[in-house]
C-alpha cells in the first residue's frame, strides 16, 4: 500500500513538473510571437484551469491551510487569470518538489544554498511582502480595467509603472472612480514595494556583514600560522649556523 502511494506520488509529481515546463515553453512562444497565438492562448488558459483546479484540491485536502497559504503563496500567483506572464511563478512549485524530493542532496548541492534561500524567501517576511505587493497590483489593475475600459493587459503595465514610481504617462486614468484606484495604489504599492526592496537590501547587507568577521577570523588563523612556520624556520636556521660555526672552530683553515 505505501508502495503503491509512493508511485502515484512521483507520477503526480512528474505530471505536475511536464506541465509547469510546458507553461514556461508556452508562455516563451507567447511573449516572442511564435507559432499561432490563439493555439497559445488556449493551451495557456487550459494550464490555468488546470493548475487551478489542482490549487483548490490541494486547499481542501490541506490540514493547516494557513501553513498552505503561506507555502503554496507562489502558486496562487500562477493562477492569477490577468496575462500568461504570471505562469512563471509556478517555477515555485518546481522548487518545492527539489527540496521535496531531496534533489540538491542528491546532487551533492544542498546544505548552504539551501538554508540561505529557506532565509530569504521566508526568514526575511519577503514572500509575504511579495505577495501583498502583487496583490495590490493585480486587484488595481483590475479595478483599473473596469472603470477606464481598458484591457487587463494594459491596466497591468499601467499597475506596475504606477507602482514602481516608473510612470511612462501612456495609460493614465481619467473617470473619478480610475483616480482613486491610482491613489490608493501609489500610496499602498509603492509602501509594500519599498518595503520589498529593503528587505532584500538587508538580507544582502548582513550577509556581507557576517562574512566579513568570518573572513577576518580566517585571515588571522593563516597569517598566525604563517608566523609559527616563520619562527620554526628561524629557530632551525640559528642551529645550523651554530653547528657550522662549531665545526669551523674544531677544524681551523690551514694556513
């Protein structure tokens, strides 16, 4: 029976990465204007169904949804139907299966890269303040796109410029409802983003402070050493020439 678990375990974990690489080659052929766009289209929003409906499977079936919520945040992004170009978060998931299935150790590749990423991503609050921050976006691009008429794809780069302080001025708001959408997304996004940008500021930060002392301490440990070899070599050096000078004294130059 754990067998048998086993195997539909891999096989669903195999189905899963064919299908978040088949995204990413989609949404490569999309963004580049290859092949028939309608075709990408519907591959790309058959992918979204799919990878939605696993989404809510998996929050049904989960114990603690909150722990789910917080680990599977990558995930939710992946499903958001705005534009194809948020498949790319389901790479997160991929991610997920390698610890899962322990592929670094494997490799011969865990232990520090993988605690450094574990601290970054949740260590430092950055997939939470991640996700808060894509939310606004996306929930103002969407307010956005029913108050001004616009596309979903036009609000969303006129979410992110705004958000990111960019502000091109190609797709500005002009109704009162498209204003107020503008202002709580430039007082609110642009918050969380420069939060965002501390918070990997930081983690950079003291990761170079904390390897400076390590350095230093490794630096002192050679040059310690370095230093007894040195007198080593002097104190052998002195016995050699005592020896010399002794047997100079026993066996004078003839004259």
């Amino acid at each position: 029976m754990a067998r048998r678990q086993q195997h539909w375990l891999v096989g669903y974990h195999t189905a899963v990465t064919v299908l978040t690489v088949a995204s990413i080659i989609n949404l490569g052929l999309i963004l580049g204007h290859w092949g028939s766009r309608p075709a990408e289209l519907l591959v790309a929003n058959g992918l979204l169904g799919v990878f939605a409906g696993d989404y809510l499977v998996r929050l049904i079936l989960a114990k603690d949804r909150k722990i789910f919520l917080i680990q599977s945040a990558f995930d939710l992004l992946g499903i958001i139907p705005m534009h194809p170009v948020f498949a790319i978060f389901r790479l997160g998931r991929l991610v997920r299966l390698v610890r899962f299935h322990h592929l670094f150790w494997r490799l011969g590749i865990a232990g520090k890269w993988t605690r450094n990423y574990h601290r970054f991503i949740y260590s430092t609050g950055f997939i939470y303040l991640f996700s808060i921050s894509v939310a606004i976006i996306v929930l103002s691009a969407f307010l956005f796109s029913l108050s001004e008429k616009q596309t979903l794809a036009n609000s969303l780069w006129w979410a992110v410029t705004t958000a990111t302080t960019v502000g091109y001025g190609d797709e500005t708001p002009h109704t009162a409802v498209g204003k107020v959408i503008a202002s709580v997304l430039m007082f609110g996004g642009i918050g969380f983003i420069g939060l965002l940008t501390s918070t990997i500021t930081d983690f950079f930060t003291s990761r170079t402070q904390q390897a400076t002392p390590a350095a230093t301490a490794q630096q002192q440990v050679e040059l310690t050493t370095l230093l007894a070899k040195i007198d080593t070599l002097t104190t052998k050096v002195d016995r050699l020439q005592d020896q010399v000078q002794a047997l100079t004294k026993k066996d004078p130059p003839d004259d």
